[in-house]
C-alpha cells in the first residue's frame, strides 16, 4: 500500500524528510518534470498536473527526455573537449541520473558542481547530489533565480571557502529554467548579473521550451498558470534576445531544436535526430562569455 501522504519514492531521503518541506496540496515544477521522467519523487498533486498537461500536450513526457539528454550531451562536451572543471547549475530539479556532477567528474574527476533550485523538496535530495568523487566537490544551495544576489552572495560563492575559482572559466547551466522567468523578471538583466562575477572564457548552457512547433504547447501552458505556476515559452528569437542582453556571445550551433543540437556543429551536419521537433518543442544553444 502507498503512502497516506501520496508521497512515492525509490530513492532519496523518503516521505519523512519530503513531507516536512512539501506543500502537497500544490503542485510543483520539479516533481511534475520528475514525473514527466518516470520518476517516483512526487505527489498526487504533482500527478493530477502532470497528467492534465500529458494529455493536453503528450509530448511532454519527450521533451523531458530530449533535454535531459542536451544537458547531459553539454556537460560532456565542456567536461571532455573544452576542459571546463566548474558548473553551476541553477534550477538542478530533483536527481536524475546522471546528474551534472557525474557526468562532469567522469571526464574531470576534480570538477566543482555547486546545485542551486527554488524548491525545498530538492534540497531534501541534497545529500544524494553531494556524493562527489573524492578529488573534485559538489554544493547544494536553496536559492531563487529571480534574487540573484541571494546565490552570488551565498558563501558557497563569496566565500570564504568559494566552491568556484572564478580567475577560471565556469560553465553556467540554465537548464529548462527560463521558460519559468516570465518578461515581469527581466530575464536579460537577471542573466547578466549571474554571469557578472564570472571570467571570461565562461560559457552558458541554457534550453527553454517553445510553441513554435507544437501547438498543444500554448494550452499545456496554460495548465501550469492555472495552477499558479507561471509559464512563458519563447520563439527562437526571444532566447537569443535574452542571450544578447546579457552580453554572451552565441556559439555553433546557435539557437537550435535542442533535439538537433550538436556542439560545434552547423545543424546540416548533425546526425538523425532521436525526436522531432514538435516532441522535443524546445530550443537548446551554448554560448560564451566574450
Ligand atoms: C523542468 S526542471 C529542470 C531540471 C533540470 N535543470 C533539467 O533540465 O533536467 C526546472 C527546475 O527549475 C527550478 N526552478 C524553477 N523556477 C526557479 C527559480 N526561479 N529559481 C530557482 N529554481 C527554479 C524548479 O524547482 C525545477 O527543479
């Protein structure tokens, strides 16, 4: 028999932990995405939601999967082909393996991965994403895009013992974030002021769903306002306009269906893509801080 609370989970600190920060008649984006995943981190809240927007748009459940694997393919990429060694990763969601900091230490083992998300549920996960390897180090700080002083002010960066050395590059990763910053919030502004501290040389991964190809996307968005969880997807267009604004350079292949997206390569070379564009209804690009 289930949980009274709703509450299912294989892995993680269990119901207990969950249930003391977890507003369960509400749903979340985190444990909505987790069950978009297949997880098993959510309420009966979160599943409502989730099916609603499933039912509205079914290729959610893709998109989830197409830009878990653009994360996964970025970090990769930076880890192996760039050399890059520290990331921090604003709005982490709850475990998923891989999770950043694997996939980053599988290539450099002494990389620094410091976790920042809104939600208190995922902070309960915290200690399952602080597993790093001995070498490299992994933080995890409960902190809102929206003040982004409240993460470039936390310790973990300003001190005194900064997870990051910011005279090195630093891959920022916006990862399925920025559709959750409505225009009200400024989205340029706010990603300038995170890439301020950081050198030049950093880069920023950043993916943000769109209607563009899909549009069952616009009702699915709805079904997230409807719940208080406000939503703006954006045209291509929009994206590279909020990367200008922050002052970042864009690299190859530029703003891209994240399911055609390959690093350094003009998207007519890439191989066959795993989804098409409507399943994936999201863009993906890196870019560079100049
Ligand atoms: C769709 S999940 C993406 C998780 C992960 N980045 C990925 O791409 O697989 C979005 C995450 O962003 C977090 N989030 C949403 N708005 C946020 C904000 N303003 N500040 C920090 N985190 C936020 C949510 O709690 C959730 O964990």
């Amino acid at each position: 028999m289930g949980d009274p609370s709703g509450w299912m989970s294989t892995s993680g600190p269990g119901p207990t932990a969950a249930n003391d920060v977890a507003d369960r008649g509400e749903p979340q984006v985190a444990r909505m995405y987790d069950y978009y995943l297949g997880g098993k981190d959510h309420f009966e809240a979160d599943r409502i939601a989730a099916e609603e927007v499933l039912r509205t748009a079914p290729n959610s459940a893709k998109f989830a999967r197409a830009n878990r694997y653009f994360l996964q393919m970025v970090v990769e990429y930076l880890a192996r082909e760039q050399g890059v060694d520290q990331f921090l990763d604003i709005g982490t969601g709850i475990p998923t393996r891989p999770n950043t900091h694997q996939v980053a230490q599988y290539h450099r083992p002494h990389a620094r991965v410091l976790y920042t998300d809104n939600d208190p549920i995922v902070m309960t996960y915290a200690e399952a994403l602080m597993t790093s390897t001995r070498e490299g180090r992994v933080d995890y700080i409960e902190a809102d895009l929206r003040r982004p002083q409240d993460i470039l002010g936390h310790p973990c960066l300003a001190g005194p013992e900064p997870v990051f050395d910011l005279e090195r590059p630093v891959a920022v990763c916006a990862v399925a974030i920025f559709h959750f910053v409505t225009d009200e919030h400024r989205p340029g502004e706010l990603l300038r002021t995170i890439m301020e501290p950081m050198p030049s040389g950093s880069f920023l991964v950043l993916s943000h769903t769109t209607e563009d190809f899909d549009d069952a996307m616009k009702e699915a968005a709805e079904v997230y306002r409807r719940r208080k969880l406000p939503v703006q997807l954006r045209s291509d267009a929009e994206v590279e306009e909020i990367v200008s604004e922050a002052g970042l350079e864009l690299l190859e292949p530029g703003v891209r269906p994240l399911n055609r997206w390959w690093p350094g390569r003009p998207a007519r070379l890439a191989p066959i893509p795993l989804y098409s564009d409507a399943e994936a209804s999201c863009y993906g690009l890196l870019a560079r801080k100049p």
